[in-house]
C-alpha cells in the first residue's frame, strides 16, 4: 500500500514539473470553387409525397443533392418551353 501511496505521490510531482505536451492542430484551407457563384434566392414549393420521394431516392442513387436536382429540373423544363415557343 505505501508503495502504491509513492508512486501516486511521485506522479503528481511529475505532473506538476513537466509542462504538457499540446498537439498542434494544422489548419488547412477549404478548397473554393473557382468558378463565379451565382446570386442565390430561396424558393419554397409543396409537391406530392410520392414525388419527393422519388427525387431524394434519385439523389441518393446518384449522389445529388435536392437543391441541385431541383435546378436541373428547372433549367431543363424552362430550355423545353422555351424551344417550343420559337
């Protein structure tokens, strides 16, 4: 037991002496996109379940995100309209 008592005795002399030793965290820059960002605005819709949830199955399939999705969708229906009309 006063072994013990010597050895805890010891090891909080020790931690008071020696300075602890801190990792140094590197920081790293996020890559930024170089392309130009376009200005953004929020759109809220309601849609049918059923459809949603076919756009987040397609969104996992294909490792997309529903903001992404949504563009391309629109994107290709107004570039559909705008064919037939001229």
């Amino acid at each position: 037991m006063t072994d013990y008592k010597d050895k805890l005795g010891g090891l909080a002399d020790k931690l008071k002496k020696e300075t602890p030793k801190t990792p140094i965290q590197e920081v790293q820059p996020i890559r930024q996109n170089t392309g130009v960002k376009e200005e953004e605005a929020q759109l809220n819709v309601w849609i049918p379940k059923a459809l949603l949830k076919r756009v987040k199955t397609y969104g996992v399939e294909f490792d997309a995100s529903l903001k992404d999705i949504s563009i391309e969708a629109l994107k290709f229906f107004l570039d559909a309209k705008q064919k037939k009309s001229t």
